[in-house]
C-alpha cells in the first residue's frame, strides 16, 4: 500500500526554495527505496535462503529497489507454461 505524505515547502520571500524542493523530493525516494526493501523482506520473510536486496542511487533523482536473486525472479516474472 502507497503512503502519502505532504508538507508545506516554504519559499525565502524571493522566489521558489530550489534547494528544499531537492532535498524534499530526494527524501521521499529515500523514503519509497526503503519502504520497497521492507515489502521486498516481508515477501521473503519465510525463505530458507534470504536473497539480497540493494537499492541503487542512479542518478540525484531516480532509486532502483532489486535483487540478482534468481528465485526470487520467479515471483517477479513467473515460470514458463507446464504444457
């Protein structure tokens, strides 16, 4: 489940506070990264072997939450058809 949070980002009286939007936008992806990481641990809560998760800083505004785990890409993608 998405959670959203809002607050007020002031202005200094002489235009927009560039800075404090890019902090606040880099703390929410933070945020997101780390609220995927523990989804990410809750689906794997009961495994014998515990992949890995990394979250990957891939550029100042873009955050990439996986594994390299190959079980765990059959929940992502599924197997091929039983026929």
């Amino acid at each position: 489940m998405a959670t959203s949070l809002t607050r007020s980002i002031g202005t200094t009286g002489k235009g927009i506070d560039v800075a404090a939007y890019r902090r606040a936008i880099k703390k929410s992806l933070d945020d997101a990264a780390k609220a995927a990481l523990t989804d990410f641990h809750k689906t794997t809560a009961s495994w014998a072997g515990q992949p890995k998760f990394t979250v990957a800083n891939r550029g100042e505004f873009v955050r990439i939450v996986g594994t390299d785990n190959a079980i765990y890409d059959y929940v992502t993608h599924g197997t091929r058809p039983h026929i």
